[in-house]
C-alpha cells in the first residue's frame, strides 16, 4: 500500500489520473466506484457497463455523482473521457476498445457472460482486474494464457479472500519461510442452505439471494481457495478440504496441521469455521532455521517448525482500486494461475435430483461446489460446478452424491465450455491454443 498510494499521488499529481473502465453495477461495483471517486485521488472511474443504464447510473449516484452521459459508440465515450464526463453504456465492449481507458475492473460475477468480455478486453490489449471467483476459478487458468500471449496483466483482487490470501503467502515467503498452508475463516458453512433460506439476509445487504447463498453453501470459499491452489500450487488434502471447526484462536491452527504431513503433501489450501480473529485470512509457515526460531519465539510467535499468519479482515470492495493500481501503475500480478489448473471446484447434489432436471447453476437450490484435486477431477471427468448451469441430467443423482460430465447433456455453444475445454487440452495435452 505504501508504494501504490505514492503511486497513485504521482498520478494525481501530474495530473494523468490510471482510468479504469468497470463491467458490472451491482452491489460490490456500487462500493468499487464509491471508492474510486470519493477516497481515491490519483485513480479515475470513466466508464461503467451494465446490462441496464438504470444500473450503470445507479453505480456513480450512490458515489454521489447525478450526472452521466450515455454512450452508444466508442468515439462517444472517447469524447466523453476527454471531456471528464462520466460514461454510462449497454456496451460493455466501448470500454475494451476505447482509447483512453487503461485498465478494466470485472465484477459480473457471472462465467459465460464474463468469459466473452474479459476474452474481448485481452484481444483489445487492456488490462483486467477481476473480482470474480467464479470464471477465474473455472477456466482462469487458459484465460491468463491469452493475456499473456497479448502482453497484459489478467489479475484477481485484494478484498476477496483470495488476493489477501497471497498478498500474506508472498510476504511469508519474503521473510524466509515456507507457506505450507493457506486458508479461509468462515464463520458459518451449511451445505444445503437456498435462496430462499438467504433471502432476508441478501435482502438486508442490497444483494441477490443467490449469491449470499454461494457464500452460505460452502461454494464460494471452494472457488476462493481453488483460485489460491492454481497461483500457489498447493492442492487439498481430501475433497471439500479438511475445513476443521476451530472455536479457538488461528495462531492455535499450529497445533492443529502436523508438519510432515503438510511438508509431504507440498502444502494444502483449506478454511476452518469459527476460528478467532474473523472473517479473515491465515497462513501456516515452516521454519526450521534455528536463529529464526529463536527470534520467532522471541517474538511470541510460538516454537516452531509451524507459525501463524493472518490478517483478520477482507475489505471486499474497498480495496480493489488498490489493485487496480498495483496492475496499472506498478504491473504487479496480485494473484494469477502459474499454469494449469491445481485444484477445481466440482458439482454435487444438494438433494435428490431426478433424470430430466436442468441443474440451476451456483448458489441455487440443486447443487454445491466442493474442491477436489484437478487429476482427479480429470480422471474421473467431474463436472465443474462453474459450468454446470442448463446441464440436464441423464440420470437420478443422489443427496451429496458429485456429478460427472457423463451424468449430463450440457448446453450447445457456450463459450466457457469452449474455452474449457482449450483449458484441458493445453494442460493436459500440451496442445496449441485454438481460435475461439
């Protein structure tokens, strides 16, 4: 923070604002842009998509700003960027083509809608920032493949778990010491919670049911700590991770994971619920330096060879325009696959589900995201519960029972399943990339 806020004062004052152009008007863009424009000298909101204008200018208006003009060409919204007018479009590719827009915040939380944007802003050459689980951990991996063949910065975000996960693994790591586990405070996971069991809470906070059922159900941390796994390299170490109930402090967690194990095992993601301080965020390092210990013990951080780290919060949206900057100023990745996909999150049944049924897709009422190791995933050809949406099933699926590509008929001519299937092939197969 302290060398992206001098940045971003250099910026403010030569007087050369980073722009950024955000695809996405609900409640986590309304905080992004409130922080833009209200806290955030140095950083610029030019342009905002939404599928409506009614809640693109919904985005400025709870930031304040009443007035935006509506552009329906790029050379519209060129002219507006120059004229410091705030942009509001149905068109979510101006904002990827027009000069004048440096950098692209993705906060759709959708997959196939954010597949064909984020895939058309990387051909246009523009930076992306995403804070969006859900497509970085279902086929972010060949994403990043085509960003860096155009020469950009494809990126996850600080505020989710998993950009604050990895801002605390690199700092462990530049201290000396080996991450050997990274991991996610939940207060609460049930499995089978709905929409409807959601509703008064989304109500409460101004969000869709089915999206704060993803974080109830378990399927948003899966996707969370999938997305730690493929920049980490670490796997699981057991499907839907160990996800220990720990009413205690996290600095204890240390007594919890034995240290041969994780050191077999080359490191694991994983969360634990109820854990103190929370919601947050924790690593689990090893050290067996001697005058390390010494001066870890010192330090009140325990005896060793296993140490804990955490940050006890994640800001969500109020700290994205910092990452926004550490992509567009500093070309710093905040968090990005290394390759291929290490672990994947997988379709299972919330009840019974018959022969015929259309699965609904994340955060609804039919089906759970677990994480479970991509070989494995692979090997038995487990659905990816990011794609599962209008699937229809071939067969009865029992309560908790996970579902496989050969269980379902899958919907015709879907990016995503395109570009995943490029994924599999490139990583599996070593095969060239193909033109989507």
């Amino acid at each position: 923070m302290i060398i992206v806020d001098s940045a971003l004062k250099a910026r403010q004052t030569l007087g050369r604002p980073l722009r950024v152009g955000m695809i996405g008007a609900g409640a986590m863009g309304w905080g992004i842009a409130n922080q833009i424009i209200n806290f955030m000298p140095g950083i610029e909101l030019v342009a905002v998509f939404s599928r409506t204008l009614k809640s693109a200018r919904r985005t400025y208006a709870e930031a304040g700003i009443l007035e935006t003009v509506e552009v329906k060409t790029k050379a519209q919204l060129e002219k507006a960027i120059i004229a410091g007018q705030p942009a509001v479009t149905e068109d979510y590719t101006l904002l990827c083509q027009a000069n004048g827009i440096d950098i692209i915040a993705e906060v759709t939380g959708t997959i196939e809608f954010a597949a064909e944007a984020i895939l058309f802003a990387i051909r246009n050459h523009k930076n992306v920032v995403m804070m969006n689980a859900e497509v970085d951990a279902t086929i972010g991996p060949i994403l990043k493949v085509y960003a860096d063949r155009e020469g950009v910065i494809l990126s996850g975000c600080e505020g989710d778990q998993p950009g604050v996960e990895l801002n605390l693994y690199r700092f462990v790591q530049t201290l000396g010491m080996r991450p050997l586990v990274c991991g996610n405070v939940k207060g609460m996971l049930d499995p089978y919670r709905t929409p409807t069991t959601q509703a008064e809470f989304a109500k409460q906070w101004d969000q869709t049911p089915h999206m704060v059922t993803s974080f109830a159900d378990g399927t948003k941390i899966a996707f969370e700590q999938a997305i730690v796994a493929n920049a980490t390299g670490m796997g699981v170490a057991q499907r839907g991770m160990t996800g220990y109930s720990h009413i205690k402090h996290v600095d204890e967690l240390t007594e919890v994971y034995d240290a041969d194990t994780l050191l077999r095992m080359g490191g694991i993601v994983d969360y634990v619920v109820g854990a103190e301080p929370g919601p947050g965020v924790y690593v689990i390092a090893y050290s067996e330096d001697r005058l390390q210990q010494h001066y870890l013990k010192y330090l009140k951080r325990g005896s060793g060879p296993l140490y804990s780290f955490y940050t006890p919060y994640h800001l969500c949206c109020l700290e994205v325009p910092i990452s926004l900057a550490r992509v567009g100023l500093l070309g710093d990745t905040v968090i990005a696959p290394q390759a291929g996909p290490v672990v994947d999150v997988i379709t299972t049944a919330k009840r019974p589900l018959k022969a015929g049924e259309v699965l609904d897709g994340v955060g609804f009422y039919m089906t759970y995201g677990q994480c479970e190791n991509s070989n494995i995933v692979q090997a038995e050809r487990l659905l990816p519960i990011g794609l599962s949406e209008g699937a229809q099933l071939k067969r009865d699926i029992a309560k908790d029972e996970v579902i496989s590509y050969d269980d379902v008929i899958m919907p015709p001519r879907r990016l995503c399943d395109q570009l995943r299937q490029e994924q599999d092939r490139t990583f599996n197969e070593t095969n060239h990339l193909v033109n989507i």
